[in-house]
C-alpha cells in the first residue's frame, strides 16, 4: 500500500502528494467523497482509476456552468479546468466531448468576440492581442478579423480621437499629434487610422 505523505488545502481543491512524489490535485468536492488523512494508506492506482471515472462527469458539469456563463476559448477552459484540479486525461476528454458536441469551437467564438469588440473603440491589432491572449490560434484569429469592417474601424477611431483631444489641448501642435496618435496605437489602430483621426480632431 501507499502512504499519503502530504495534504494541502488549495482554493476549491485538495493538493495531496503519495509517497512523497505523486501528486493529485482533486477538487474539495471529489475529496469530500473519499477523503484521506496524512499518513494513511491508500492504493494510488486504484484511487487514480476512482478519481477519473468521477471527475469526468463533475468537469462536464463544471464545464456547462463555465460555458453557461459566457462563450470560452478551448484555451480558456482548459485552464479554468486545470485550475480546478482535474486531471490531465479528464480535462482533454471533455474538451474533446465539448469540441464534438459543438459547444465549444474556436472559430465561432472568435467571430464573436470580434463582433463584440469591434463596437468598442479598439484596432484590428488590439483585438487580435485579445484572441492570442485567449489561446485562439494565428490563423482562426485572422479569419475572424476579415470581417472587420474597414470603414467603421475609422470611425471608431475618429470617435476616440474626439474623446481624447481634450487632453492635449495645451500642447504644441506637433506634440499633441504625436500623443494623440500614440494614444490610438496604443488602443490597437495602425498608424494610418490614428494619424488621419487624430489630425481631424485636433484641427476641429
């Protein structure tokens, strides 16, 4: 038998090492089920066998509730899963579960959040950072961009530029350009789009 050297008590799951090297990261719920003390026995492989058959079905739960709440990347679930304690196995058959039964999918849900976001005054660059940051691959992010509208981009910007002059007003003329525009990149414009919005609000 194995002995349960280690127990740590972690947010929403239990940290417990066998024999000093293997570690099972279970969530508080599971624990509750089959709880251990340090220094008891356990057989590791038959709890490792328990703790995957039971963690399937509660991380399909957990899952729902995550997706219930807003869309996720698979990027963004793997994580929340991870964080949770669940096991490597666990997490990969419920995102393949997910990806099967179409509620989770990468491409719709960058065309989303790229409709969402292209209501709020950010650039192409911004919202692609955005994508990468969720763990939406290079090539599904830049289909999702196509469907940026060129013309409303400028206006986004030329609506920010507009909220943001004020700022520079005491400034020299060129300084004020340079920060303005500056501003604009920072919110994911290029270059183009922030000059020709930052020249007309300051000329306004």
């Amino acid at each position: 038998m194995d002995i349960v050297t280690d127990l740590e008590k972690q947010r929403g799951k239990m940290r417990m090492v066998v024999n000093e090297d293997r570690v099972f990261m279970v969530p508080l719920s599971l624990f509750r089920e089959r709880p251990f003390k340090l220094g008891e026995q356990i057989d590791a492989d038959d709890y490792d066998s328990w703790l995957m058959v039971r963690q399937f079905r509660h991380a399909m739960d957990r899952a729902g509730a995550y997706l219930s709440s807003r869309d996720r990347s698979a990027k963004e679930l793997e994580g929340l899963l991870h964080r949770c304690g669940y096991l490597e196995s666990t997490v990969e058959m419920v995102l393949y579960k997910l990806q099967k039964l179409k509620y989770l999918n990468d491409d719709a849900f960058a065309e989303k959040w790229v409709e969402s976001r292209s209501h709020k005054a950010l650039g192409r660059r911004r919202i692609e950072q955005e994508l990468r940051q969720k763990g939406i691959s290079r090539e599904v992010a830049q289909e999702a961009l196509e469907n940026l509208d060129e013309v409303k981009l400028q206006e986004k910007a030329d609506e920010l530029a507009e909220k943001l002059a004020h700022k520079y007003e005491n400034e020299e003329p060129r300084k004020a350009l340079q920060k303005l525009m500056q501003a604009l990149v920072r919110r994911g414009f290029n270059w183009d789009e922030a000059r020709s919005a930052a020249e007309k609000a300051l000329s306004s």
